[in-house]
C-alpha cells in the first residue's frame, strides 16, 4: 500500500511539473510572438504622445535599423540554432535589434520630458530589464542563439543612440533654418511611417502563421 500510495504521489507531482512547464512553454511563445507587435504599439503610443517630428525621425531610424539588420544577415549568414523554424540567417536578430532600438528611443524620450531623476532611473532600468526579456525569448524558443541576439541588441542600442544623435547634432539645425528640409523631412518620415505599417502586415502576421 505504501509503495501504490508513492508512485500515486510521484506520478501526481510529475503530472503537476509536465502541466507547469507546457504553460510557461506556452506563455512565453505568445509573448516571443507579441514582441515585434509590442514596438508597433510602443511607437504608436510614444506618437500620439509626442506627435512631434523627432517621433517622425524615429519612425524612420525603425525602417534603416531593420535594413540594416538585414544587410547583415546577408553578409554573416550565420546558421539559426534549428533551421526548419527559420530559413534565413540569424545573425544579428532582428528582433533583439528593433526591441533595444525601442527600448533606447522610450528613455531618451523619457529623460527629455522628465528630466535625470531617481524615477526616470528606475523606469530605465525596468525598460531595459523588459526589452532583454523579451529579446531572451528568441534564445528560448529556438530562433537564435544567445550571440546572435546579444549582437542584435548591442547593435539596436548602438544605432539609436547614433539616430538621435544625428538629428540633435546636425539635422535639427537644418530642420529649422530650412523650410525646404522640413518639406522633405515630413515627407521622409510619413513615407517611413507608410512602409513600416506595410512591412507590419506583409512579415510580421506572415511569420505569426509559420
């Protein structure tokens, strides 16, 4: 009887830990899937926020960091961990590099507004906390491995700051000197905006059925 009642309480708990690790399975594949929605919705917030022509600028340093990350998955043409979920390269991760990119943009927007304080520290250090989260689910569910999403996010990192470097150092000048580089500023920026939502519908909800 006490050897029947062992395996009953063994094959409970074994139940009870296959049951938990389907469910964090399953969370955190719908989360991996939500991340590249999650910086659609992001800039959109950060848009209806701002609604200035710096967000416009970021609209547009979103369709170069993704071109960028795709010219250099053409030249490294690094393998992904399991090639049948994914055909392409991997190295960097696109993902990784868009979420850090986002991630960037939300604190420097942040500090403008609310300035250097104890608050917008903390706050920081939580976005990026969720942004390395979020980029760690690629690891996990297979995508890529851990170098290729600790490039994509050096590199999102790297090229926001220098995206926003440029418009503070040299384009806001010319920006407001110049009537005609606010012409093509806005026209730049409302076509980055159009492409975005395009590449939105034709790769991402493509990805999300394979």
């Amino acid at each position: 009887m006490n050897s029947a009642g062992n395996e009953g309480v063994r094959f409970e708990g074994l139940e009870q830990e296959v049951l938990m690790n389907f469910s964090s399975a399953g969370i955190q594949a719908t989360l991996n899937n939500l991340s590249k929605w999650l910086v659609a919705v992001v800039f959109g917030i950060m848009f209806l926020w701002r609604h200035d022509i710096e967000t416009l600028w970021a609209f547009c340093g979103v369709v170069v960091n993704d071109r960028l990350s795709t010219v250099l998955k053409g030249i490294l043409n690094h393998e992904r961990p399991v090639l049948s979920l994914r055909s392409d390269p991997g190295m960097p991760s696109s993902h990784a590099q868009s979420i850090f990119y986002t991630v960037i943009f939300c604190i420097i927007s942040m500090v403008e507004y609310f300035g250097c304080n104890g608050i917008t520290a903390v706050t920081s250090v939580l976005i990026i906390a969720m942004g390395s989260y979020f980029s760690w689910l690629r690891v996990s569910q297979r995508f890529h491995t851990l170098n290729q999403v600790a490039v994509g996010a050096v590199l999102g990192f790297c090229f926001s700051i220098f995206w926003f470097w440029l418009w503070d150092a040299l384009l806001i000048k010319a920006f407001i000197a110049h009537f005609w580089v606010r012409i093509v500023a806005v026209v730049a920026a409302a076509g980055s905006c159009v492409g975005f939502l395009l590449y939105v519908v034709r790769n991402w909800v493509h990805d999300n059925k394979h």
